[in-house]
C-alpha cells in the first residue's frame, strides 16, 4: 500500500540507542507540542498534565528516577533529545471539568445557553468514580489518546520515539512534584534520532500480524 501516512508509520519504530549530538529543533518541538495540546479526550476532559524534559538539569531527576527498577530505560533520560512524561489526574472532578467547559464556550465551539447542557457530560466520569473520588483508570485512558496522537505526529515529522512503561511513578512523583503537581505518570515517551550503528532495533522488517487477523468489516 503506498501513501505517505502508512509510508511514515511502516518507518516508526521503538529506538533502542539515540545519537547524544542530535537534537529536535525549536520549530518541530512546537509543532510536536501543539499537536499533543490538540489530543482528543472523552468528553473534552484533558485530564492530564506533560512534562517535556528538557534541561540538563531535568534530565538527571529523569535519570535518578530508574534507581530502583526499569534500568533498561534509564540510558534514554539523557541521550534521547526530549522526553515526555504523560501524566494523569487520578482525581478529576466535576469542578476541574468546569474549566473545560468554560474553554468550550470561549472558544466559541459551544453556544452559552448549552454550557448547563454540557456540564451533564460529566456523567461520562462520574460513572468511573469510585466512593472515594478516584477515577484513575478512566483518565489514564485518555493519556493513550494522547500518545498514540504525538506517535503518529512524530512518524510524520520522521522524529524517533521510545514509548515506556517502563518507569517508576513513586520516584517520578517525588522528583517531579512541583511539575506533575498531583498529576501520575505511569509512560513517558523518549524522543529524538537513533544512533544508526549501536541501535540494534534500526532498519529491521515491520512486524504485525496480518489484517484479516485483526480487522473484521462487518
């Protein structure tokens, strides 16, 4: 199949060994950042929080946050050009959603007679709420929404990424407390360009399974 869409995700893959010298550009940072501000969520909740590391000085508590486990990721903090931690509100309520409705109606996408309407949509989180006012799984939900987006996004710059799940949420939380600010980050995404001769992962066949295994047209 030949389109440039497919063309770019058939050239994604998970880098295992990123080039220290090189690093994305000012310009493509910006678009890679307005492209995940414009991720999709249910019922518009953007229940979450990105930390882009960048700095030095960020890169070691990214780093020094592998000291117990996922040591396997840890060479990535500082030789990846940026990463991404995503992060979730394991609390999100009905008066943060206010906020978001609010942004509807001053952007002009919703009329203001229909905000009262659109508060109702947050039944969608209540009925993921627990007795004690957490609905973590449903807003960890939405931060996938908003990886697969800056995935793709990264594919069509022709940027290399490392999703990880790998990573230590307690550690994160304490080294990045004033900027997750309550927020969990559970995957963070590396970001930058391979090492073409140590990254063992670069330049191999795409694996999937075939379509006919996955997608049934009913």
């Amino acid at each position: 199949m030949s389109h440039p869409i497919i063309e770019d995700l058939n050239k994604r893959y998970t880098v295992k060994q990123y080039d220290v010298n090189k690093r994305i550009s000012a310009d493509e940072l910006t678009t890679i950042l307005e492209a995940l501000r414009l991720s999709a969520s249910s019922i518009n909740s953007q229940p979450w929080k990105f930390v882009v590391v960048e700095s030095d000085e960020a890169k070691q508590r990214l780093h020094d946050s592998f000291a117990n486990k996922h040591q396997f990721n840890q060479h990535h903090a500082k030789e990846a050009s940026h990463t991404i931690l995503f992060a979730y509100d394991p609390k999100f309520t009905k008066e943060k959603f206010v906020k978001r409705v609010d942004a509807e109606v001053s952007s002009g996408h919703l009329p203001e007679d229909m905000r009262e309407n659109f508060m109702g949509a947050y039944a969608f989180a209540e009925a993921n709420t627990d007795d004690k006012g957490n609905n973590a799984a449903w807003t960890k939900a939405q931060v996938y929404l908003a990886l697969g987006n800056v995935l793709h996004t990264l594919a069509r710059l022709g940027i290399a990424s490392t999703p990880m799940e790998g990573v230590d949420p307690e550690l994160l939380g304490e080294l990045f407390k004033d900027e997750l600010d309550g927020h969990i980050c559970e995957v963070a995404l590396a970001m930058g360009y391979p090492d073409t001769e140590k990254d063992w992962n670069h330049g191999l066949p795409k694996a999937r399974l075939a379509k006919e295994d996955i997608i049934a047209i009913v």
